[in-house]
C-alpha cells in the first residue's frame, strides 16, 4: 500500500479532446482512465497536494503535423475546442496547467520540455510525482523519462494511461521502458485512501 507524503505531486498529460475518441487524433479507449485519473485528482486535493495538469498547446502551424512534414494530423491547436479538456475532466481551481508543444519549430512530447515544470516542482519540494495521462507510449513514456532523469521518484498510474500504439506493441514497450527506467507501477487500490 502506498502512501502519499508532503513531497508527492500528481501529474497528468494531456487529457484533451483531441486526443479522445472522435478527436483529430482520438486514441481508441483514452476515455476509459478518466474516472481513475478524476478519483486520484480528488486524493490528491484531499491531502491538499499540488495537481499538475499539461496541455499539447500547438500553433496551427506545428512541425508534428503531416502539412509540415511531421507524423501527426492538425491537433491540439491552441484555443481550439480540441485542445480543451472534455467537461467530464474538469481541473480543480487549485491545479496547475502546464502548456507544452507551443513553438512551430519543436516538438516537445515531455511535460519537462520547455516548459516550467520542473521550476515548479523544485520551488515547491516535490520529490515524487504520480503519473499518467495521454499517451503511454509518447507524452507520458517522455514525461516519466525526463522526471527519472531530473531525479524525481515516479509512480506509475496503470490505471491511468492509454497507448496510441501505432504498432500494436507500442505501450507495452513503452511500461517496460518506464519500469525499466525506476517508474514504480501502481493502480487506484494500492493507493491508502
């Protein structure tokens, strides 16, 4: 059983419209680790600990998008409603929203990745962060990478990812890499309410 401390923080990538079914680039079951990642939301406040919630924030005319030769359709276009999250994910006022992917010319799948993510987090003595979020196998799997290599604690949600597995072994890779990397595996119940 797990315990939360002073030092844990939540974060969680990319629930956006975009991203779940029937989005521009909907990933099939992304909708289903909603009520787990809405009920850590709610341990997490409960023990008044910060939430971290990131937004692809991409410009219209994004280097990830197939018209600029990247390997995505147009999604998550800043202010669009696709870049929003759906009503049944709604933040908690407190939560913090971190925009990331916001330069034309860069990628940035990591939550870390020109972002001020890891200021916040230093500013405020988080050591452990608990993960999850859109997708397994991009967003999250670099997100988990770049917190190990930051020398943050990770905690897995399993409960609480969804690959977009452009082959089918995509995400479980993806978990092995993470777990590989020293991210602990975990879901809901292994969590003391």
């Amino acid at each position: 059983m797990e315990s939360l401390t002073p030092h844990d923080a939540l974060l969680i990538v990319d629930i956006q419209n975009d991203f779940l079914p029937g989005g521009a680039l909907g990933i099939n079951g992304g909708d289903r680790i909603i009520p787990a990642l809405l009920t850590y939301v709610c341990r997490f406040q409960a023990n008044g600990l910060p939430i971290f919630l990131t937004r692809d924030w991409h410009p219209r005319n994004h280097c990830s998008f197939r018209d600029r030769g990247g390997i995505w359709p147009v999604h998550c276009v800043a202010g669009s409603p696709g870049s929003l999250p759906p009503p049944a994910f709604e933040a908690p006022p407190s939560a913090v929203i971190i925009y990331k992917a916001i330069d034309a010319d860069r990628e940035a799948y990591s939550a870390f990745q020109h972002t001020s993510l890891h200021r916040h987090l230093q500013a405020i003595g988080v050591r452990r962060l608990f993960i999850g979020g859109l997708a397994t196998d991009y967003c999250v799997l670099n997100s988990v990478k770049d917190a190990r290599s930051l020398g943050y604690d990770v905690c897995l949600l399993m409960d609480g990812i969804q690959a977009v597995n452009l082959k089918p072994e995509d995400g479980p890779d993806a978990e092995q890499e993470m777990i590989r990397l020293g991210a602990v595996p975990m879901r809901l119940e292994a969590l003391a309410a």
